[in-house]
C-alpha cells in the first residue's frame, strides 16, 4: 500500500514522502487503518518493520483532525521502557509535528526534574516518556491526564521486564476517560505478566500479528563461534571486526566493566577504527551524547550492555557482535535486530563459551529455525560444547524367592511401650504397714 492511499492529513503525507518512504510496512498496513477508525490495537511485530510510524501517524493525524477532549491535559501518551528508545520516538514526532503548531515534551529519568515540570505546564499536546519518571510526575501532580485521548505503550514487554508494572497500573488508572484509545506494541504476544494486564489495558482491541519474533530473519545472516576463554572472545572479536565490512558495528557485552575494557582494547588492536563504550550507570548526559555521536557517525564502533539493544533505528549499522550471549532469548533477537533495518543487509556473530551455554541451550529452543555454533578456521576452541548428561538406568526390582507350598506363618507385631504415659486399672486394694506400738521409757 503507499503513502498516497492513507485517508490522513495531506501535511502527514508530504512530510513522510519528504523522508523518502513511499511504500508501508506490513505493519503498518494492518495498524493505521484500524487505528484511524478509533480502534484499540494490540500489535507485535519483529524489529526494524516500522512500528514507530504505525501509532504517530493516527497520533498525530487525530490532533489536526479532532477536536480535544480537554482544554489543558495532553492528548497523546507514548511510553517506551529505556531513555534511548524514548529519546528516539520523541525526535520521530517532533519531527512529524514540524510546522503544526503542535507541542512535545520528553519526560524521562536523568533529566532535571524541575525544567519538566516547567514543560508539562505549558500543555504538550504530546508527551514521551518512561514510566517510572511520568508516574512520579503524575503522583506530584505536575500534570494530569484524565482527557488524555490516546495512551500508546512501545515495547509494553520490556516494560513489564523491567518492573514498571505498577507505573503502568497508575498511568492507566489516571487516564480515565471513556473515549480514550490504546495502542500496545510488543515484540511478542507470549508473555505471561503481559497477557495478564491486556484486559484492563484495551478494549476489544484489533490483533495484529506480523511475522514470528522467533522466526528467521531473512536480512540478517547469524553466525556462531565456539570460544574457550576470554583472551579467545578477545581474538574473536578483533578477527570479526577487522575482516568483515561494515559502515558501523555494536558489540554487545554482559558486564559493564567489560564495555569499558573491551572499548579500550579496541582501540590499541584496530588503529584504523574509533570506539567508544556505553553503560548503563554513566549520566543521563553521557548517555546521550555516545548516542548522537554513534548516530551521526562519529566513531565506528559502539562497545555497549544491552542499554542499546531495543529499539534503537541506525541505519548504518552493519554488524552486531555478542560477545557475551544474553541471558534472555528475547535479548537476542533485539540485541541482532539492530542491523538489517529497512531492507538493508546486516551480520550479526555471537560467541559461544561455557558459560553461555545455557543461554545459547534456551535460546535454541525458543527460536523457530536451526543455530548451531562452529568452529573458527583460523581461531578453534577446545570447547565444543556441553553434551546433555546421560539419564540414569532404573534400578531393577528386587525379585524375592518363592514362597510357595510353604505355610506362611503369622507375623508377631511389637507394640511399642509408651513410657511418658498412664493407664488407668482401676481401684487395687493397698495393704498399710503395721505401725510398731509405743514403747515405754525407761527411767
């Protein structure tokens, strides 16, 4: 379906072609439409299919065509569960409300609490947020939102992962009104604590369903390798980023620290590539700034944990490293899903060690296609792998000898003897001692 054929705002038509998009995704195909009409949508789709789009287009099409269902509370929600994904969804809006005499906001943890209640007061029409950082503002009463229109959660997965359950609970609860719509994203519908809340979240809600998160994605070629050692990973890693071509490159790591050693590591080994680590305890600010410089293509290689592993849109990433498997295989497909967007071709090499292999074990039984990790040709592991131990052989029952054309004889049961009780027996006559007679004194 293209762009032209959306029954929207002619001014959201050109604005979308003027970023070159002329087609939609399938999701977003199977969304707007429904969306448009007022409709509560439960959607789940793989990464990098355009999601984004998918709930800003009805947002902001019903704020130039509707009227407000309240003078001064925000009209749009959107709830994403990291600042990174947050920041991103709020600079995609801002951009799509350009030149509408539309206001956004971005409320988020590690921002200057009181310059966002100063922005919430000038009534946003839009505002995205975190959870956590938006409960607080709603419980301070910095803003309301009982004539919020449209609630909109992104990642509603990672959210309840994250423990904002209870935020959600209170967001929901506060944004009251009858005529309001939900949009829910998630990577996957398989979830146990979010079917759990889907009731009181939407209202007869359409279901779309594009492709399986769990299914093979045909424009990331995946790549495992055997690793015995953390100086092997090491090897591994620059024999991968030195050999492959990529405009851009994240590895992901499960520590900290090893962002941190890794970044450095990188930058001694490969002098004609630049490098820079992101964690998660570093400054909001921090944050930030590695993430517009990653995004405009300042240095080449971003050495993360899984801060930047959802929902993040950059283009020029070509390859994804796992140099520590995630814990979660869920993690995985968002970890890979940063490469390959928007039909472009990416790699995504994962290594394998003892370790990780339990992580990699649940993961190959979550996936809907065949992985299996290989030995490098120039870099082979003396690891190879765990094999499943061996069930243990049921003993064999005792069998007794026969016993027959023998009279059995009864079996003498011993009753224990209960010493810390009585027993009543009855009255039993008792016979006194005769008492001797007194004997006289002799004088």
């Amino acid at each position: 379906m293209l762009i032209t054929d959306l029954p929207v705002h002619h001014t959201l038509i050109s604005r979308i072609e003027d970023k070159g998009f002329t087609e939609l995704t399938e999701v977003q195909e199977k969304t707007i439409l429904p969306a448009l009409l007022g409709k509560d949508i439960i959607a789940s789709s793989k990464t990098g299919s355009g999601k984004t789009l998918a709930f800003l287009i009805p947002a902001v099409h019903r704020l130039l065509t509707q009227k407000a269902l309240s003078r001064q509370d925000p009209r749009i929600l959107i709830l994403a569960p990291t600042r990174e994904l947050a920041k991103q969804v709020f600079g995609e809006a801002k951009w799509l409300c350009q030149k509408k005499n539309l206001a956004t906001a971005l409320i988020v943890g590690g921002d200057n609490y009181n310059d966002q209640t100063k922005a919430l007061r000038r009534n946003p029409h839009i505002i995205v947020g975190t959870p956590g950082r938006v409960a607080d503002h709603l419980e301070d009463k910095s803003f309301f939102i009982n004539g919020l229109e449209m609630l909109i959660f992104d990642e509603a997965d990672r959210m309840l992962d994250l423990g904002f359950a209870q935020a959600l609970n209170m967001i929901n609860g506060k944004a009251d009104h009858r005529k309001r719509q939900t949009m829910l994203f998630s990577a996957t519908m398989d979830h146990v604590e979010l079917n759990h809340v889907l009731d009181s979240l939407l209202k007869a809600p359409v279901r779309v369903a594009v492709g399986s998160a769990t299914a093979e994605h045909t424009d990331i070629s995946q790549t495992l390798y055997f690793a015995e050692s953390i100086e092997h990973k090491d090897a591994l890693l620059c024999d991968q980023l030195t050999n492959n071509s990529y405009n851009q490159a994240i590895v992901f790591t499960a520590t900290r620290d090893d962002a941190e050693r890794l970044s450095t590591m990188l930058g001694e080994s490969l002098p004609t590539r630049t490098s820079q680590p992101l964690r998660g305890d570093y400054a909001q600010s921090k944050r930030s700034l590695v993430m517009n410089e990653f995004a405009r293509g300042q240095f080449d290689i971003l050495v993360t944990t899984d801060v930047a592993s959802r929902g993040l849109d950059l283009s020029k990433v070509g390859l994804v490293i796992n140099y520590d498997m995630p814990k979660h295989p869920e993690e995985y497909i968002h970890r890979i899903g940063r490469t390959g967007r928007a039909g472009n071709q990416g790699a995504a090499v994962s290594f394998v060690g003892k370790r990780d292999w339990q992580s990699f074990s649940a993961l190959k039984q979550q996936l809907a296609y065949p992985l299996e990790p290989q030995q490098h040709e120039s870099l082979p592991s003396k690891f190879s792998g765990i094999k499943p131990k061996p069930a243990k052989p049921k003993k064999a029952a005792i069998k007794h000898k026969s016993t027959e054309g023998k009279s059995e004889q009864p079996v003498k049961k011993t009753q224990r003897v209960r010493t810390m009780t009585g027993e009543d027996i009855g009255h039993m006559p008792m016979r006194k001692k005769a008492t001797p007679p007194p004997q006289d004194e002799e004088e």
